[in-house]
C-alpha cells in the first residue's frame, strides 16, 4: 500500500476519532468480537490487522472469558501504537504491511486462531480485496475464523428531518465513497468461500437512530482528515477550495436542523478451511 496512499490521519485527532468510532461501533452492534467465533479457550492467539491504536484488540482481551495467550496488533505505520510499556504482558505492535502481496513475515503464518479486520473501505484498491484476504488466510491455523468489519456503503443514505438542508453531508458522502470502488464489500461473503473461507455470518446493521448525530459528528471529523490529506497527495481534492475548508461546519450545522448521515455496518466472518 505504502504510508502515503492512506487518506486520514495519524495524529492525536484521528486517533481519537477511532476511539469514538470503535465505542459506536460496538454499541450498535452489541459485542467486539461476532459471537460466531468461539471465544471459551484459554490459549487463543488473537491478530488484529489495520490495528491503528489497538483499541479493538485491547477492549477484546478485557471481555474475553480468559485473556487471550497472545494479542498481535497488525499496522503498516507505528504512528499511532501505544507504548509498550503501557500494554499487557500478552501484546504486541508490529509494522507489517497487509497489502504486501508476499504475504506476511514467516513468524506469523500459521500462528493465529482469530484474525480481525475494520474499515479498509478506504484501502482497497481495484474492487479486489483477495490480496488482504489471502494475506489474512495465512496468518490463521487451519479453522481459525476471519471477522471483516466495515461499511456497506451502497445502502446507506443522507436524512434530512422535515426538509432540513442536506448539501455538506451530501457532499461528504460522495466524495468519501467515490475515492475508490466500493462494489466489493457488498461481495465480500462471495469472496470469502473463493479465498478458501467457509462463511459462518453475515451480519448487517443499521446504526440505532440515538446513534445518528454521533456518528455524523465523527464522519465529519473524517472528512476535515481527509481534506487535510489532501495537500499531501493522499485524496485528489483541492484543500484550499473555501468549499472543502467549510465542508465539516457545513455538515454540522445542518445536523443541528436535523438532517443525519446514515450508515450499514457489515460484519462478515469465515473459517479457514
């Protein structure tokens, strides 16, 4: 992929916003880990690739019934890790490319039971994810389980409560899901059986209506991310465009009238057979 092809942030803003987003993301589900995968042993190996801060892995090893015998957190930039000496005696942070069509390092095939993947909507290039599949495929033990979470962004929409105006969001909305091809999510269970995956759930949520102004409120924090990126080469947008500059207050105030940006989760989950 390389460090510079990611269109959001690093820094202590977007780190925050995964934090928000990851606690939204679990409130409207109703679990971390899909409870499809068997979570009663007390030797799991759990990896956790795109792993950001690591919220996920470390919320996860607090609600597993024994913590898990290792964590291994999975990003291409150490920028937003944790510190090691903040984390448990059972994790760790490595730098590793997912999209490296080599696969990952030696040490790491093989050696998982749970593999977790959020949000790489942004990522995916060419509508095909089986490089990222294949690379997550050989880092399981033979029946271990996959669990892919993010957007389903052909089904979501803009709200608008009694004509309330709706432009900015319209507007992050296109050009957050126009940046790259996003067919392939609404594929990814199909994908999943032709990368030597048995597909044991597909589960696809709305976001619960209290949620609605929260999750806007964070969509337009990734949206300031993303035109801020853009002065650097990372989204092919103009940042200096007063219109793009006032995108995020423009959306924001038009949530204030009521108008909301709607989202699908889908969470998918396989086997390795």
């Amino acid at each position: 992929m390389g460090i510079d092809d990611y269109t959001l942030g690093r820094d202590y803003r977007a780190s925050a916003r995964l934090h928000v987003q990851h606690h939204l993301w679990s409130e409207t589900l109703g679990y971390v880990m899909n409870p499809a995968i068997p979570s009663d042993r007390s030797d799991l190996a759990i990896a956790d690739v795109g792993t950001g801060t690591g919220i996920w892995l470390l919320e996860l090893d607090r609600r597993l019934p024994t913590p898990a015998t290792r964590l291994c957190g999975l990003d291409i930039s150490a920028d937003q890790f944790p510190r090691a000496e903040w984390l448990p005696s059972n994790a760790e942070f490595v730098e590793c490319d997912a999209l490296d069509p080599n696969g990952p390092p030696a040490d790491l095939i093989g050696v998982f039971d749970i593999v977790h993947i959020r949000l790489f909507i942004a990522i995916i290039k060419n509508n095909d994810p089986t490089v990222l599949l294949d690379f997550c495929h050989k880092l399981l033990k033979p029946g271990g389980f996959l669990q892919w979470d993010d957007h389903e962004p052909s089904v979501n929409q803009v709200g608008s409560y009694k004509g309330s105006p709706t432009e900015g969001m319209e507007m992050i909305s296109r050009m957050t899901q126009t940046h790259k091809p996003t067919a392939w999510i609404a594929r990814l269970p199909t994908t999943f059986g032709e990368r030597g995956f048995e597909v044991v759930d597909v589960d696809s949520r709305v976001i619960l209506p209290w949620q609605r102004g929260m999750y806007t409120d964070n969509y337009c924090i990734l949206a300031d991310e993303f035109v801020e990126r853009a002065g650097k080469g990372g989204s092919g947008i103009n940042p200096v465009d007063d219109f793009y500059q006032q995108l995020s207050a423009k959306a924001s105030a038009e949530k204030q009238l009521g108008s909301y940006m709607e989202q699908t989760l889908q969470i998918v989950v396989g086997r390795k057979v």
